[in-house]
C-alpha cells in the first residue's frame, strides 16, 4: 500500500515511529506537510499539489493535524476523501473533535460523565454564574487552549471571578469546570484503536502542579483500566467518530469523567509507558479498512 502520513514535523517521535511501523510491514510511505498542500476542486478531479507535484492517489492516509492549523488540515483531509482514499480520522470528526464545547455536548448527549461544565457568551454577571457550580476550587480552561496552556486552577470563586473577566477584557472565551479534587492530580490515557484501548497510562503532575500533561513536567505509569473506564473511553471515540484517539478521564467518587478526547494523540508517552507497540496497531487498522 501507498500510506501518506500527514504530519508538519518529519521529526515527531509519533510520525517517526508510524513510517518505522508502515515500512517495516512493507508499505510505502510518503510524509506530507499538510499545511504546504494546494488543492485543486473540481467535479471530476480532485487533485493535491505538494512542492509543485500532483501528488498520486494514496491507498490511505493518517493525519497528524496539529490544533493550530485545524482550518486547513481539515482541508486536506477532506480533499483526500473527495478522492475516495481512507482516512485513520475522518474530517468531520477532527473537527468536533477540536471544538471544545461542542464535543462535550456531544459526550455529555451520549450519557458519559464530565465535570459539571459552563459557558457563556462573555457574561457581565460572573459572580452568578459560578453559583452553577457546586465546587469551591475551579478550573478555568480557554477553547483553543492545548496540553494543558490556557488552564488556570481558582482556588476560591472570587479568584476565579477575576480570572473570568480578565480572560473576557481581551475578548478569550473560556468554559469553567468544577475542580475533581479526589483525582488528585492525576488522570488516565486510554488510547483507542479501531473501538478497542489498545493502551493505557496514568499520568501524575509534578509536586505543586495540577495538570498531568506530561508537557508540563508530569510523569507516566502503566495502568490496567476498569471495565467501566474501558467503555467509556471506547464509547467516548464512537460518539464523536473517531476510529484513533486518546481519551483523558479522571477518576472520582461518581466513576469516570472525561476530560478531553484528542484526535491526534501522541504515541511517545504511551508507547514509553506501556512498553506497546501503538504505531503497529494504526497500520493494522489500516490495512484492515483498506
């Protein structure tokens, strides 16, 4: 097969390791930087043009799109499957992926527990609106905001009522979430393939940090996962369409809450953690699916 690997960075660990994957089961794999591709539309032939090159029709893609450059990543995503070629994530479900609010809409539409989330069109009234959450300690988060930049922890509600409006002076929308304190600083990776976890770690911030990301210093374990959290990351996946994602839960006192489903999850954390051979598991899939 003909594999395209979409990715900015040649260099990431996790397309590394997906070209490594791909070419040792004997496939032929190109990486092509999404964000230097032109698209040509047209009815009859839809075409991709990379560095001057028609680019061949592939057997299948796997797209990296990193969140800063969602537009048009999705773009090209989508220009492929105008050309009938199979992709590991489909260009509408990157898309819900990557809008905050609306996945947790679509999650919490699914009947899968979430921190008791609000959001507002930048409202005046703050110090009401935080009566709709029941925690004293909150969790400020900005939409566009990834691996853990843009999440402030609010100790008391009336530091989270200045953090709200300095947030709504420079016109940055937030969603506000209650504070899961038994979690502990520490929340589970389900890593899903084709509706099966194929991995999972549980990662711990570093001493006076809350976020887990291991971005932001925090560290990475082994974890065998309940029957309940295994559903729920695997139903997480379907309810937004996503065939590959990870899924990040917290643990707490009513079962599992999902924090976050990513649509391009890294594999170097899991892989280093679990000992796993994820990038296999993605070429498996999509040898299955072509």
């Amino acid at each position: 097969m003909l594999i395209y690997i979409l990715s900015a960075n040649p260099n990431l660990y996790s397309t590394k390791r997906l070209e490594e994957a791909a070419k040792k089961r004997h496939h032929e794999v190109r990486i092509i930087n999404h964000v230097k591709c032109d698209i040509v539309i047209e009815k009859k032939l839809p075409t991709i043009i990379y560095n001057g090159e028609v680019l061949p029709i592939p057997d299948a893609i796997i797209p990296r799109i990193g969140a800063s450059v969602t537009f048009y990543g999705t773009a090209v995503v989508r220009q492929f499957e105008m050309m009938k070629v199979f992709s590991t994530t489909e260009s509408q479900a990157l898309v819900r992926s990557r809008d905050k609010l609306r996945s947790l809409q679509i999650l919490a539409r699914a009947g899968l527990g979430l921190p008791k989330t609000v959001f507002t069109n930048y409202s005046k009234d703050v110090k009401k609106l935080l009566t709709h959450i029941n925690s004293k300690e909150l969790i400020i988060k900005l939409l566009e905001g990834t691996q853990g930049l843009g999440v402030v922890l609010a100790e008391t509600k009336n530091a989270a009522e200045s953090v709200i409006e300095a947030f709504h002076g420079l016109k940055a929308r937030v969603i506000i979430q209650e504070f899961i304190k038994e979690s502990a600083g520490t929340d589970i990776r389900a890593f899903v393939v084709d509706g099966i976890v194929v991995g999972s770690m549980k990662r711990s911030a570093k001493e006076g940090e809350f976020r887990s990301n291991l971005h932001r210093g925090g560290t990475a374990e082994v974890i065998e996962l309940t029957d309940e959290e295994e559903n729920v990351a695997i139903k997480a996946c379907k309810s937004l369409g996503l065939s590959i994602a990870g899924v990040d839960m917290l643990r707490s006192d009513r079962g599992p809450l999902i924090l976050e489903v990513n649509s391009s999850p890294g594999l170097e954390g899991i892989e280093r953690s679990t000992s796993k051979d994820i990038a296999k598991a993605i070429i498996r899939y999509v040898e299955r699916s072509v």
